[in-house]
C-alpha cells in the first residue's frame, strides 16, 4: 500500500501508466534447398532482454 486517502487506497496495481510500451519480435531460420528457392521457418518468439 502506498497511500490512503478517505476509502480509495492507492496501490502501485492502481496507479495509472505514464507510458505503455509493446515488443514484439520473431525468429526465422531461412532452409535452403536444392534447385528451388530458400525458405523461411518459424522458430518462436524471440526474447526480449
């Protein structure tokens, strides 16, 4: 709890976002082949640090 003011209690759960940011990333591996064109592979999401 970090503050109470009357019955509202203010929670940093309750404080609102002075920014919000979303990152996305994904990873491919690129197959190649015999006498046709390469290829891309999903492998999953890529972590993000």
């Amino acid at each position: 709890m970090m503050m109470v003011f009357g019955m509202f209690v203010f929670m940093l759960r309750t404080t609102p976002y002075q920014q919000l940011r979303h990152s996305q990333e994904w990873r491919h591996v690129k197959n190649e082949r015999v006498n046709q064109s390469a290829s891309w592979q999903y492998i999953g999401r890529a972590t993000i640090p």
